[in-house]
C-alpha cells in the first residue's frame, strides 16, 4: 500500500466504488418509479478479509461492502433491496494469472473446504436468488461464495 501512487489508488477506488455507486443511484431511481427492484453489487473476500499486495483493491472492495449496508438503509423503504456477493477466487480472465499458477492453485486448494476453483456459475446462481423475490426480505446482506476459504 505504501508504494501506491495517488492515480492508481484514485483509478481503484473509481471503478471498485464509484462506478458502482453511480450505477446504484441510476438504478434506484428507475426502481423507484416501478415500485422496487434489487440492487446487486460484486465486492470480493478481499473486502472481508484484505490479502498480501493487494492493499488498496480490499480497501476498495470493503467500501463497496460499506456503501451497500448504507444504501440498504435508505432506499428499502421505496422496496429497493441491495446486497452485495463477495465472491473468493473464481475462474476468470481477471483471476487468470492465479488459477493458471499450479502452485497458487495448490496452495489454494489447500486451504478451501470446496476443494475447487469457483466458476462464474456459482456467482450467478447467488445472484438470481437475490434478484427474485425469493429474497425479498433480504436486504443489507453480504454473501461469500468463496468456497469455504474465509470460514
């Protein structure tokens, strides 16, 4: 964190937080106007529990899980719900450079109860449960899908 420069942190901190507020506040609006809606934003387990080099991303993903809980509290009395998935290592082009590394892979594997790299169907499973009203009176929440990796 330390050897971070202020454009980078300001370049992290645009597109892990105020990109998705921004969203969030357009959302809202025409969630309002059609009497509710649910709000889904994507932090990480690095917002939960921060990893070594990655300092200012978890200070970015625990903001996102912060400014979920806030606008939880002032949009649900419009019926909008917002919660956030944090999800832990999953198989993507972002994540590539680990799941592709056969000794972060093991070292991972080592510590997950689900011994398996997540795949991107494991987040969007969670993400229609909080888009339908199967989870209507959910709201503020915070969900891993991490594998077990941050119990």
């Amino acid at each position: 964190m330390v050897d971070t420069n202020s454009d980078a942190f300001d370049k992290i901190m645009n597109v892990n937080v105020k990109g998705p507020f921004e969203l969030s506040k357009l959302a809202y609006s025409e969630m309002k106007k059609s009497g509710g809606g649910s709000i889904i934003n994507i932090s990480s387990i690095g917002g939960l529990t921060p990893e070594p080099m990655l300092g200012i991303y978890s200070v970015s993903k625990a903001a996102l899980v912060s400014l979920t809980k806030a606008m939880a509290k002032e949009v649900g009395h419009d019926g909008v719900r917002v919660n956030v998935i944090c999800p832990g290592l999953i198989k993507t082009k972002f994540s590539e450079a680990l799941w592709r590394n056969e000794a972060a892979t093991e070292k991972a594997m080592k510590r997950l109860p689900i011994a398996r790299i997540g795949v991107p169907e494991d987040i969007s499973g969670l993400a229609l449960f909080l888009a339908s009203e199967a989870s209507a009176y959910t709201t503020g929440s915070v969900f891993t899908a991490d594998g077990g990796l941050t119990i």
